[in-house]
C-alpha cells in the first residue's frame, strides 16, 4: 500500500510540474508514415510508423507537450532510413488528439507512461526479436529515461529490453519528482542532445538542469552534446544549421549502442567538440 502511495504521489508531482511546459509549435518537415491504431484499455492509440524495408532495430519515441509525430518527421524518417522501425505514439495532451480536452497534463502523465509501453508491445509484435531503443523530446524524454532505469525506485516502467535511450532536451529538473537518486538507475547508454539556449521557464531556467541524466547516471556510455546555439525545439526544426550535426550523432549513437555496428562505435568513439557544438563522455 505505501509503495502503491508512493507511485501515485510521484505520478502528481511530475505532472503537476510538467503543466507548465509549453506546447511545441508543429514543424515545416513532414514525412510519410504509416498509422496504426491499438486498443489500451478503454482507450484508442493511434501510433505513426516509419517503417524501413528492412529494419534492423527499434526506436520507441515519444513526442513533447502539444508535439505529434509529424512535428519531427525529418528526425523520424532519418532513423528510419538509417535501418529502424520508429514507433511514435500519439499522446492525448498533443494538439492532434481527438480527445485532447478531456485530459490535462496532470491526467495525461500517467497515460503517457502507458501509451509508450503499448507502442513497445506493438513494435514487438510487428518485427519481433529486434534490438529496442526509446528516444524522446522534452516532456517526451522523460518517459524515455523511465524505460531506461530513470526514476525506478518511484516508477516502475524500466524496460528490461531497451538498449539505449536518445533525448532531445528534458523537462529539467522536476520537483517532488527528481531527488538525487533520480537517475542513479538509469544504467543504459543514453545521449542527452540540448544546447546553451535551451531555457525551459518554469522548468529549466538554466540550461544545465537538462544534463542531469548525463552526469548523475553511473558513468559509462553516456554522452552529452550541447549546441551553442541551440534551443529547446532542435528536434522539430530542421531548419536550424545545428540540426544535420545533432541528427548526424543520434544515427551514430543509434547504430552503435543499439545495432552493435562496428564503424558507428569507432565514429562514437572518435567524436570531439565542434566550433558549433561541445561533445562531452563519461
């Protein structure tokens, strides 16, 4: 009963701070996906696939507060074309949900955590035995960094499966949710993607506060890349010069971390700093 409290309180608390993270403007890119729709109990999830002909991993993403799958089609169809089957469910706080008024950020927390283990369990079914990621945006990355170990002594959504965990930036640091055993947990290879403009207010006044994954996780495959130009909506718009250099390391982490490829480790394990970008290992 009192862990069963526990969890509740955690969910309130992340979601109650998490409302106050801006909804993501949609992007210019678009790119094909399929669609397809799954029941979670009661409920219907739409899910947008981007299905290479011939996948050889899995990336489960999870898109920022207001976001669609849409928004980040050029990142999305850039991990497919890379050799990944992407799964991008349809969360009910988006701007496209039918459903939309019915749910706040609070009430969506939990169903979030929910959609991206059922968009996992489809993805298992659609190309099965393959190696699992979970990449996120922001709120998205959150959900991300629980499947990989993040927040486990409050949450229980690890994923045993997943391989490797991408963000794009992070909801920061979230009180009543985020103690100093937060990510102590996440025991995978992450890569953090943020930058030296990346203020979130409310959440994260200061830029850092979205390397917290990156330098309090055990060390050990964990990488950070800061643009020094860069905000918190990199992900969801291609067009900024920074954009092809991010997009460039997460195919590399990706192809490393998650598909073992032996010439994405030895470029992983060669990346340096840029004029346009800090690149820090642990």
């Amino acid at each position: 009963m009192t862990e069963r409290l526990l969890h509740r309180r955690a969910l309130l608390a992340g979601a109650l701070a998490l409302a106050v993270t801006p909804a993501l403007a949609p992007s210019l890119a678009r790119a094909a996906a399929t669609s397809a729709k799954i029941m979670v109990g009661d409920r219907e999830l739409e899910l947008s696939v981007f299905r290479p002909a011939k996948p050889k991993g899995v990336i489960v993403f999870s898109h920022g507060a207001g976001g669609s799958a849409e928004t980040y089609a050029a990142l999305l169809e850039a991990w497919s074309q890379a050799g990944f089957l992407v799964v991008a469910p349809l969360h009910v706080d988006s701007l496209k949900h039918p459903r939309k008024s019915e749910y706040t950020l609070q009430s969506a927390f939990p169903v979030r955590i929910a959609d991206v283990g059922a968009a996992a369990g489809w993805a298992a079914s659609a190309a099965p035995g393959l190696p699992l990621a979970y990449a996120g945006h922001s709120y998205g990355s959150l959900m991300s960094l629980m499947r990989g170990g993040a927040l486990e002594s409050m949450i229980p959504a690890r994923d045993p499966k997943a391989k490797a965990v991408l963000c794009f930036s992070s909801p920061g640091s979230i009180q009543g949710l985020m103690g100093p055993a937060t990510f102590q947990t996440l025991n995978v290879p992450t890569l953090m993607l943020t930058g030296e403009r990346d203020v979130v207010p409310g959440m994260a006044p200061d830029w850092r506060a979205h390397l917290r994954a990156f330098e309090e996780s055990p060390a050990g495959e964990k990488y950070a890349w800061i643009g020094k130009s860069v905000d918190h909506g990199l992900a969801h718009h291609p067009e900024n010069p920074a954009f092809p250099q991010a997009l460039a390391l997460s195919v590399t982490f990706l192809k490393a971390e998650v598909l073992g490829d032996a010439e994405a480790k030895t470029a992983l394990a060669a990346q340096s700093s840029t004029a346009a970008a800090e690149f820090r290992r642990r």
